[in-house]
C-alpha cells in the first residue's frame, strides 16, 4: 500500500481556505473564517481515521478528536450548548474504538472512555436536567469499572469496589436532597454493603463478607431512622454491643 502523503491534505487545506477567502470577498458568504477552522479539522481529523484501515489503531486519537473539534466548530448557534458534549463524546468515540480494536490487550481504554462518556453526558444534563448531572456523571463512571469487570470477571474482579462505590455516592447526590444527613448515611454505607457482598458472591472473596456484614447492619440502623421505631433500634444496639465486650472480657479472664 502507498504510504500516505501529508501534502495531499495540506494541499485540499489551501484550496479550502482560498475559496472561502474569495467566497467572503465576494459577498457570498459570511463566517468565513469559522468554517475554514472547521473543515480544517474536519478533513484533517479524516485523514487521520484513513490510517486505520491500515492498522494504525493509535491515528484514533487525533482523527476522532479533530473530527470532533470541527464538529464542534461548525455548530449551528442553535445548538451551541451542546459543543461541549459533541467535543468529550468525540474523545470518548476515540477510546471506545481504541478498545473495540483489541479488547485483550487494550482493555484499559474502557476507563477513560467511559469517563469521557460519563462528562459528556453531564454536559447534556446540565442544560435539561440539572438536578441530577452529579448522579449521572458519577453513575457513569460507575458503569464504566462494572463494565471492567464484566469483561474479565476472573481477573478484574476488583473493579467491582470502585464502580460500586461510585454508583453509591450517585445515589447519595439524590439522597441528600430528600432525606436528612444520619438517613443519606444509611443509604452510603448500605450502597457500600452491596458493594462487598457483590464482591464475596461473585469474586468469591470470603473476606468481603465481614465489611458487608457491618456497612449493612450500619446502613439499616442509619435508613430505619426513618421509622418511629429507630431509636429503639439503636439503643438494643449499644446494648447489644455492650454486652458482647462485657461477655468476651469475662470469659477472658475466667
């Protein structure tokens, strides 16, 4: 295969821009030089994703982006707030790309195109749902080390931590607007009791039963303090706990 010529694009680059310099002299046009910076990226950006029929799967990163930016340049006004998002979903195309092209080797990739994935989607919900923009920018990254997992539950079954603490403090976002500080607690710490019981049953992690033990029993106390019944709840509890230390001191010593 011939390899390919740079000049050829910086050549269609000039013809570009010289058409839209005489276009605008002309009258004919306005905005000239946005859609030269535009399709500037535009053709460079596609240049760049050419290489990757010849195997080039690291022309990704830059083809992608510089498809993006002009994009995002080229944007009617109309949709201008969502440059943003058209930009960091670019990005994120890249890195899903990067991964779908090996998914052995370059399973890494699944992070930051998630991240990226996950703050361009924040960027949609700032404009249209703001109340939950934490939530998803957090439960998406959330998704992303789950979907680590998933794909090779075997070895990365630590991933299962991360993603379910993230997702945890997603539904803490929404928590802390309808419930009081010690009941958000209770749903933390129970999200976190999931979160180690999930990876006991499915990594097999005998260990992570005794954290799950404890953030459960701790996150009942904190969500039962929605119930009348909490505070006698929590004082069996001191109780209960007491005498086990007083139990356990004596047996001991006899």
């Amino acid at each position: 295969m011939k390899r390919f010529d740079p000049r050829i694009v910086l050549g269609l680059l000039l013809i570009m821009g010289g058409g839209l310099a005489l276009a605008q002299s002309l009258g004919y046009l306005e905005n000239a030089t946005k859609l030269f910076w535009g399709g500037a990226f535009l053709v460079a950006g596609l240049a760049f994703l050419s290489l990757l029929f010849g195997g080039h799967w690291w022309s990704a990163f830059p083809g992608f982006i510089l498809v993006a930016l002009g994009g995002t340049i080229l944007l009617p006004e109309a949709l201008e707030n969502l440059g943003g998002a058209f930009f960091l979903g670019g990005v994120a195309l890249a890195f899903w790309y990067v991964y779908a092209s090996d998914r052995s080797e370059r399973w890494w990739a699944i992070i930051p195109g998630g991240v990226m994935t996950a703050l361009a989607l924040l960027v949609l919900a700032s404009s249209y749902f703001d109340e939950y923009s934490g939530a998803i920018v957090l439960g998406g990254i959330g998704l992303t080390f789950f979907i680590v997992y998933v794909t090779d539950a075997a070895e990365r079954w630590w991933a299962i931590i991360p993603g379910g603490v993230l997702v945890t403090l997603a539904g803490m976002t929404i928590a802390a607007e309808r419930f009081a500080a010690f009941e958000t607690a209770g749903f933390f710490f129970f999200g976190l009791a999931i979160t180690f019981l999930l990876v006991a049953v499915l990594a097999r992690m005998q260990w992570a039963y005794w954290p799950a033990l404890v953030l459960g029993i701790m996150g009942f106390l904190g969500i039962a303090s929605l119930l009348e019944f909490a505070n006698y709840l929590w004082a069996a509890a001191l109780i209960f706990g007491g005498v086990i230390l007083l139990f356990r001191y004596f047996t001991r010593r006899a």
